[in-house]
C-alpha cells in the first residue's frame, strides 16, 4: 500500500504548530490554517485506496473543512471572525453528529433519550456556571455546549451498543478531548482558569482529538462500505 503522504505532512504540522505554541507563536499561527486539510487529504487519500461508504465519508470531511474554517477565524481576536469560528465548529461538529449518530442512535429508545437529555443538560448548565459565562455569550455558549454534548452522547450510545468497541472508544476518547479542549478555551476567554502552556494543552488535545475522530470516522465508513 502507498504511504499515505497527507497524514505525515499532517503529522510534522502538528508538531511545528505545538513547537510554535511554547517557542514561536507565529509559527504555531503560520501552520494553523494548514492541519485540518490536511487531515481532510489524509483521509481521502485512506478512502482512495479502501472500499468506503461515501456518505459517510463526505460527512468526515465537511465536519473537518468547516473545523478549518473554524481555527482560521480564531486566529483573530476580532468579535466577528471569533463567532464565525465558534460558528464553523458547530456546524462541523452537527456534520460529526449525524455520522456517528446516525449509527448509534437508530432504534434507541426514549427511555434512553430521556436520561441522556437530563445528563446532557446537566453537564451543560454546570459548566455554563462553572465558567461564569453570562450576558450576550450566554446563549450561543450554551447552544455550543449543548452540540458538544450530542456529539458525546452519539459516541457514548455506539460505545455501549455497538459491537465494535475498539472505534467506538477512539470516537468517543476524541469526543471527550474535543470537549476538554474547547472548555479549555472558553475557561481562558473568561479568565477562570489560566495557566503556562495553556494554548499548548489547548492544542494538543484538540488536535489528537480530531485525528480520534478522523480514524474512528474512517472505520465507520470502512465498515459501512
């Protein structure tokens, strides 16, 4: 098989955008832009060589596109291009939803819904409190929170009742750091938490997150073929 170029160029991006977050800030800022099309050009370059279910496979790659979208406006502190990112990523993450979704949840019953919807809006309100967030940011904060909370809940919901446990458990390890990840973000925009390496950790998680998802993704596009 042909050495899938995209994912070591992804690879080596990765590594000078994390080298750039402690060292050199322009750095990490320059290669920024560049690691989710990558990861878009890893996966399709997977898929050309692999019988995939190509719905499927056009889900993963939107939800990675517009991740792009999304960290190419948060490299401006600028209120607009700071909600168009926020924006991206929702929209992303609704394109991972009803991948994974779309398989976890077929026949689940309401009685699985019902708990889950209190869980989710559980977790949602304590970290709205947690990370003091109010006024206008109050509402896209907590219809943001409540996306990621799905995109958990659809990984959680193939993780129990899916046979195949080793994907379900990258999607929803990844599913947990993308949502460690941005509650780091929200924590430093309100200043609640803050500390050194911040923007590292930040990007570290989020970046083995999206890989998480990328290759659970591709299995289930594998295996849906």
């Amino acid at each position: 098989m042909k050495k899938n170029y995209p994912a070591i160029f992804f690879a080596v991006a990765c590594l000078l955008n994390w080298a750039g977050r402690i060292w050199e800030p322009s750095l990490a800022a320059a290669v920024k832009p560049a690691l989710l099309p990558l990861l878009a050009l890893a996966v399709l370059w997977y898929a050309l060589s692999h019988r995939v279910n190509k719905r499927q496979l056009t889900l993963l790659i939107l939800a990675e596109l517009f991740g792009c979208v999304g960290d190419t406006c948060l490299l401006s502190d600028a209120f607009p291009l700071f909600a168009g990112g926020i924006g991206a990523f929702l929209i992303g993450h609704i394109f991972y939803i009803t991948l994974f979704g779309g398989i976890s949840w077929k026949g689940l019953s309401w009685k699985a819904w019902v708990p889950g919807v209190l869980v989710m809006g559980g977790l949602v309100f304590g970290l709205v409190k947690l990370l003091r967030i109010s006024g206008a940011l109050l509402a896209p904060m907590a219809i943001y929170g409540s996306v990621l909370m799905l995109l958990i809940f659809s990984t959680f919901c193939g993780l129990v009742r899916e046979k195949d446990k080793c994907t379900w458990s990258v999607l929803f390890c990844g599913a947990l750091l993308f949502t460690f990840s941005d509650s780091l973000i929200a924590a430093g925009t309100f200043h609640v938490v803050e500390f050194a390496l911040q923007e590292f950790v930040i990007m570290f998680t989020y970046l083995v997150a999206q890989t998480l998802l990328a290759v659970g993704g591709l299995r289930l596009a594998k295996a849906g073929a």
